[in-house]
C-alpha cells in the first residue's frame, strides 16, 4: 500500500520480538517533534507491488504469512525450500540480515508458530505473526464452507444464489488485510507496542462483497475511557492519517460517539473502515461469530439474504436508531437454537474454557479449532428457515419480557438493570452482557421493526418467493 515508506524495518526490537506479554508495556508517544522530523515518501502507490512484496496467500478463509522478507530477494538460496525449518530460521535471524516483519499480533507460543494446514504449501512464519492470527481449523472449515446445503424448492435456490452471489470472496479480504498491514505499521509509530486487529464480519464468516472493514487498535490490557483516552488516541490517529497520509487515505472522520471511530475510506482498496479503540470484545465475539458461522452449512447463507432484507426495508442501520448487523446475527443464531430440534447449540455452554471472557487476546483465534462440527436432526431447508425465522420474531417472541440469549441458547427474562429497563429490543452480547440493541430508543422505530417482520412473514408465506421480499437483482448488484 505505501511502496515508498521507510517502514521496511521491524518496529520492534528482537527482545520486543520475544516478548510474550506485550500488553504488560505501557504504549508510549513519540512527541510532537520527532513526528514532524520524521521523513517519509509515500508517492506513486501500486497496489499490484505491494500484494507482490507480501505474498500473502489466504486459501479461502485464512491469511497467513507465507513468504521472506522482500530484503532477501535475489540472495535467496535456489534450494532454500529443501532446507529443515531450523536452517531457515538461523538464516531469518541472521545479526547481518533484518526481516521486514508485516503484521505483528500478540507472541503466540512457540507451537503456534508455524502455519501447518494440509491444504496450503506455506514457509516460515516469522515469531511476531500476523495481527490476523493463523488459523488452525483451517483444514476442517474450508470443506464445509465449500459444500453448500442442497436447495430442492424455488425459494431455498434462491437464498442460495444471493449467498453465492454476494458472500465476501477472498480477494475482498485481502484488500483488507492489506490495508490493516500498512495502518498497523504507521500506528505503531505513535504507540509502539500497539496492534490492529481485523474484527467484525470481514473475519467472523458473515461478510458480504460490500462489507465495510472494522478495525480494533488495542494499545493496552486494561480497559481504556472511551470518552478520555479513547478519544485522545484516535484524535493523534486521526491527526496522522490527514497529515501523513492524505494521499492513501480519504475522508478521514473522527466520530465522537459512545465508542469513538475513526472512519474512513483506503484510496488502494477502496475500502471503508470503521476503525475503534481497546473494544477487546469485538475481538472475542469476532471468532465466537465465526465458530458458530463454520459449525452447520445452512448458517452463513441464512445470515446473509436476512441481512440483505434487513437493508433492504431500512430496519439495519444502528445509526439511525434500527438494529445492527451484529444484532441481527445474534437473532439469527438464537432462533436456530430455539426450534424444536435445534440447528445450533450454546458452543459457549458446551465449550466453557474455549470463548471465557478471561482468556488472553493472543489465544483467542485458538477457539474455533476446539469445536467439532455439529449434527443437528432438523434437515429443515433454507426457505423454510427464513419463513420461521420471520414468524418467530413477527408472532412468537415476547419483545416485552424477554432477552435473547446466544450465551443460553434460549429466551431468558429480562434482567432488571439499567441497560434492559424500557428498552424495545434486548438483545443480550455473549461475553460482556450489554444490550447489542440499545440503539433501537424509539417506539415508531421499534414498531416499523416489528411490522417488517410481519408483513414479510405473510408474504413470503403465500408467494414462496424471495422476490416478493428482497428484489434479488437489486440485492446482487448491491452485493
């Protein structure tokens, strides 16, 4: 993304590099005046060069470091492939020989620092891996995410092809990775044992070809004040990305809300992001959404056409006092844990040491290869899904005492806290326990939710046609 930078060296020290604790180092600020005597050129950016130089290869859901560094290049031995791992890595950490290391994350422990997938021919990984970590499931997710549940009926085809048309494909997720790469690299010059985390749906498996990127700066273990510090961060990001690079980075926004974001625009990828501060959760509840989006095959295409319909009738925009796309997965998720023979479990219930809230960031992309896949006795088809997922939200759910809960598998009573008090919609977050739906504050909001669902389940009900819901050309042009 930024071929001209100087950033070609590793932001760490080797004793940084061996650091399995990063978060116990306070984040430090370069001043005002080493930012200014800085140096940098970032001209006549080439996006084909700079996915050349990274030889990034992802398969179809993972990125993962796969090559050397560009500074070995024309010097690298013709048989370096035939060498033993231990050779290359005495030669990656040769004194006279410094890596480029792109993507730093947590150390992950010395057994998690290879990428060993059955599927994928990959070199060395170098010991600072990527902020996106390497995934272990691979070899068990990918063939499931090939095999897509069988569609007998008109309407079950047509989610099908709308999913197919539509889910995020692996070169949309390179541009982001991409992306998060670069910023990571120019973070790290105000707060040097930072990391930029790819979160949200770009990774949880629900993305779709227009899905906007969301990226978590964490810069400490401790929780940060989203309305002090968080805000004093993102304004120095924000300062940076207008100042130092205004020619890769567009619109930049600093949003001032409950959780502050920098918004903002990748002139290479043409990417949106949304980019917060030290919200770890979204982090967590990042790989618990993916466990459960790889566990049965009929959950991503589900999840993707109600997502399209919830766009579509204006009932999707947490901005605008509606529900957000996370919200709407969890609803998917917990009325495929309330049919009578269920769809999905509580993988939290069932898995308690795999998604605790407590485990260190650095293991939490672990998860997903602790949990089998799940044979559910429902063969329900898709079109028969949505129907009742409709009917569910529309004629049997009681949104006046009830909560949905993921973490429970089931309806629970509402709490009596603050948070659920006169709220519409409570919709409870897996891991901190807050109200994923408090931005739906309004009845005349609450009731076009409700209404949608309705109408919708009527009719759907008597056409058994996603047109008469979802325009499906409209819907695929969108992506």
């Amino acid at each position: 993304m930024f071929p001209n930078s100087i950033l070609g060296r590793p932001p760490f020290t080797p004793n940084h590099q061996q650091h399995n604790n990063f978060f116990a180092l306070s984040p430090s600020l370069y001043s005002h005046q080493q930012l200014i005597d800085a140096q940098f050129s970032f001209h006549n950016a080439d996006l084909s060069r700079a996915v050349s130089l990274q030889q990034l290869t992802y398969g179809n859901v993972s990125p993962i470091q796969t090559s050397t560094s560009p500074l070995f290049r024309g010097r690298k031995l013709s048989d370096e492939k035939n060498l033993p791992l231990d050779g290359k890595r005495q030669r990656f950490h040769s004194p006279h020989q410094e890596p480029t290391i792109v993507n730093h994350i947590v150390p992950l422990s010395d057994e998690r620092r290879y990428s060993i997938s059955p599927l994928f021919h990959t070199h060395y990984v170098p010991d600072i891996v990527r902020c996106v970590p390497p995934f272990r499931e691979i070899s068990i997710l990918e063939p499931r995410e090939i095999t897509l549940p069988e569609a007998k009926d008109k309407l079950s085809q047509q989610i099908l092809e709308l999913f197919e048309a539509c889910q995020q494909q692996v070169s949309d997720l390179k541009k982001k990775e991409l992306c998060r790469t670069e910023l990571q690299r120019e973070i790290q010059l105000l707060f040097p044992q930072s990391r930029l985390f790819l979160v949200g749906s770009s990774l949880n498996g629900f993305g779709t070809r227009s899905s906007d990127g969301d990226l978590c700066l964490v810069v400490k273990e401790e929780p940060v004040n989203q309305k002090t510090e968080a805000r004093h961060i993102l304004t120095l990001v924000h300062k940076h990305f207008c100042t130092r690079l205004s020619g890769y980075i567009e619109r930049p926004q600093l949003i001032r809300a409950k959780v502050p974001i920098v918004k903002f625009r990748d002139k290479v990828s043409c990417v949106e992001f949304d980019l917060n501060v030290n919200n770890i959760v979204g982090i967590r509840n990042t790989f618990l959404l993916r466990t459960y989006a790889y566990l049965e095959n009929r959950v991503r295409p589900l999840v993707l056409v109600i997502k399209k319909w919830a766009s579509h009738h204006d009932i999707n925009d947490a901005s605008r006092g509606t529900l957000s796309s996370y919200s709407l997965v969890l609803m998917v998720l917990h009325y495929l844990q309330t049919l009578p023979e269920p769809i999905l479990p509580s993988i939290q219930k069932i898995y308690p040491e795999s998604f605790s809230p407590s485990i260190q960031l650095h293991l939490v992309h672990q998860a997903p290869c602790n949990v089998p896949p799940y044979l559910s006795k429902n063969d329900s088809n898709l079109g028969d899904l949505l129907l009742g997922f409709l009917k569910y939200y529309a004629t049997e759910f009681d949104w006046n005492s009830q909560m949905i809960s993921v973490r429970e598998a089931k309806a629970i009573p509402r709490p009596d806290g603050i948070e659920w008090r006169n709220k519409y919609i409570c919709v409870e977050e897996p891991f901190d326990g807050t109200n994923t739906a408090r931005a739906v504050h309004e009845k005349q909001k609450f009731d076009m939710i409700k209404d949608q669902f309705l109408k919708s389940w009527h009719r759907l009900k008597n056409r058994k046609d996603l047109n008469s819901i979802l325009p499906l050309r409209a819907a695929i042009l969108k992506r």
